[in-house]
C-alpha cells in the first residue's frame, strides 16, 4: 500500500496495512537529524524517517518581509518576532505587539493588512507532483485561522483572552481578517490542486495542560461558525482536516466532530484528560488522532526499549481499524537524544520490513 492510500483509508476509519506516521521538529532537532542522515531539506528528511504526509505551501511573492541585524524579522501581520535562546536552543517570540494598543475598530481599519495576493497559488501542482506517492498536505504549520495564539501574537495572550471573555470588537475585528485572508488563501490554493491535496491544516491552541482555554459555550459562539465555513470549504474539494491543538481539549472534542473536524492534531498525553487510549475508546469512531508520542519529558528520558515498546503499543491499540496517524505530540524538542527520536521511527520501519 502506497502511502497516499494508508492515509487515505486512515482517514476512512478503515484498517491499513501500517499505521501512517509524520514527523515534526524544532530547528535543532531537524539539524541534526539532517546531519544525521546527510540530507538538507525536510523532504528529504521525511523519505529517511519513511513518514507518509509531504507538505506544500504557496512561495511568498508579496512585498519584501523585513530582516534586522538582531536576527528578528518581521510576518506579513506586522508582527516582529526575535529569536530568544533558552536552555536548550531558540525560540522566535514576538517583539512588538503591533496590536496590542488598539482600543478602537477605527484603529485596527488603518493597519497594512495582508493580501492574499501575495502568493504564488500557481506553483502549487508542480510542488505536489514531486510526491506521487504521498499523502499532501496544505500548511507550512497550523497557522492557517489560529484565532488565539496567531492574534496573540501581535495583541497579547492576556489581551486576547480578555478580549474573548469580554467579546472586545477590536478582537473581532481581527479575527474577521484573519478568517477571510484565510478562507481566500485556502480556496485558490485548493482549486489549483484538487484532486492532488489529502490534507489541509489548520489551527488555534484551546487548551492549557489542566483543560481548555475557553468554554465549549464560548466555542460554539464565536469559533464554531468560522471553523465549519473553512471545514465545509475544504471537504467540497475532496480534502480534509487537521486541526492543531495544544493541551486539554478533552471536553471540546465534541465540538469539534460536531463542526466537521476530520482530525484532532497534537495529542499531549500529559495534559488533563488526554490519554490517547482512553481518547480512542470514546471518540475513535468519529474524528482521527494525530500525535501522542508525549514530547513533555517522556521522550527525552525514556530508553530506547522503552520508546520502542510505547510506539509498538500507539501502533497496535491507537492505529486499529484507521483512525490514528503516528506522530510526535508536539514539535520533538532540542534536549532530546537522536537516538530516542530515530527509535520512533525505527519502530515504525520495522513494521514494514525496512530500515532507516
């Protein structure tokens, strides 16, 4: 079975003949795997983990981003974000907060917005071409809507939730751009490759480690509607969803298969109420799990045999009749030995008889 039809059938909750895995990691990881394997490019790096999903995204034609002598640069929001190091590596926070003053629609109406014009949509099916094979999916991240954390970015992540319980118009301002540059850029895109992409992704952090951020009421209010329009616009091109969340989001689940959610991406099995298992149990019917190898300290400190028995297990448990992609819960981060992140997927080769 090729690697476009296990996910395909995945995504139909029926068996396939492996579980489908994808791989995701911060810039030190990705370092050295590439040196690892004496590759540079991600796609290169995905054939040498025999991961299943290949990924595209329209190439930035817009007016020139601009790069400063610190490192930061600067997104087609206004936001500047600076690489900030910590223990183990970087991490590129934003600077600026262009935001996060706005106390008037009348303010946020004279912000430079993006167009989606800025991108070339018709470098798409050649960049899809490359991978015959593979499932495709649209996204260069979960950044597409990402109502909370995108926002956040550039109005303040105190100010957003505040903005959200006091259903700030400024807030809703924003978020409208977002969702319509979004809602546009997704369509173009998909009507040059229909039939070619599997997947798009997309995203908004709803949930802290002990449960969500916002309630399933606040959900359905304001989220729910601009989460179905984006759903209902990707499936009409025959692709579906993976939908980025980070911690607890246990009790929105059903919000989410209600909304048309195809898959719920991340998994973190130490957060509140996230145990893949259990979730399978209650949910594996109607939405798929996408992650659940815990990177929150599990993976950096477990053995090799350890690993190799977990992953066995997500396997056997989490990927019967469909249902599952197999994958790092979060980006794989830069403390964790090379060694742990290649027994992932040695684990995984070995189901199909090969090696890494």
């Amino acid at each position: 079975m090729k690697p476009k039809e296990r996910v395909q059938k995945t995504f139909n909750h029926e068996q396939p003949d492996f579980t489908p895995c994808d791989y995701f990691g911060t810039p030190e990881i990705e370092q050295a795997l590439f040196n690892h394997f004496n590759v540079s490019t991600l796609s290169d790096l995905r054939d040498c983990l025999s991961t299943d999903i290949r990924y595209v995204y329209p190439p930035y034609i817009g007016p020139e981003l601009k790069h400063y002598d610190d490192g930061s640069k600067i997104d087609i929001w206004g936001v500047i974000r600076r690489p900030m190091p910590n223990e183990y590596g970087e991490y590129a926070e934003p600077v600026n907060l262009p935001f996060a003053k706005w106390t008037t629609v009348e303010e946020a109406q004279k912000h430079p917005w993006p167009s989606p014009d800025w991108y070339d949509y018709d470098a798409l099916p050649e960049m899809c071409d490359k991978y015959p094979d593979h499932a495709i999916g649209l996204g260069n991240g979960f950044g597409i809507q990402d109502f909370i954390n995108g926002i956040s970015f550039g109005r303040g992540v105190e100010q957003v939730l505040i903005d959200i319980a006091l259903e700030d118009p400024v807030y809703f301002y924003i978020l409208e751009k977002r969702h319509h540059f979004y809602m546009e850029f997704v369509e173009r895109s998909l009507q040059v490759i229909k039939g070619k992409v599997d997947l798009v992704l997309c995203g908004d952090d709803f949930g802290q480690q002990q449960g969500p951020l916002i309630s399933p009421e606040t959900f359905d209010k304001i989220f729910a509607p601009k989460k179905k329009e984006l759903f209902d616009l990707t499936h009409s091109y025959g692709a579906k969803i993976v939908h980025h969340s980070c911690g607890s989001t246990r009790k929105l689940i059903p919000k989410f298969i209600k909304v048309g959610m195809d898959a719920l991406q991340t998994i973190q099995p130490q957060a509140k109420g996230m145990n893949p298992y259990s979730l399978k149990a209650e949910f594996g019917k109607d939405i798929v799990f996408h992650g659940a190898v815990d990177v929150q300290g599990w993976l950096q400190k477990s053995t090799v045999e350890e690993i190799k028995t977990e992953v066995n297990r997500l396997m056997d448990e989490m990927g019967k009749d469909g249902g599952y992609i197999l994958s790092p819960s979060h980006n794989i981060q830069p403390d964790t030995p090379i060694q742990n992140v290649l027994a992932v997927y040695e684990t995984v080769a070995e189901r199909k008889g090969l090696r890494l």
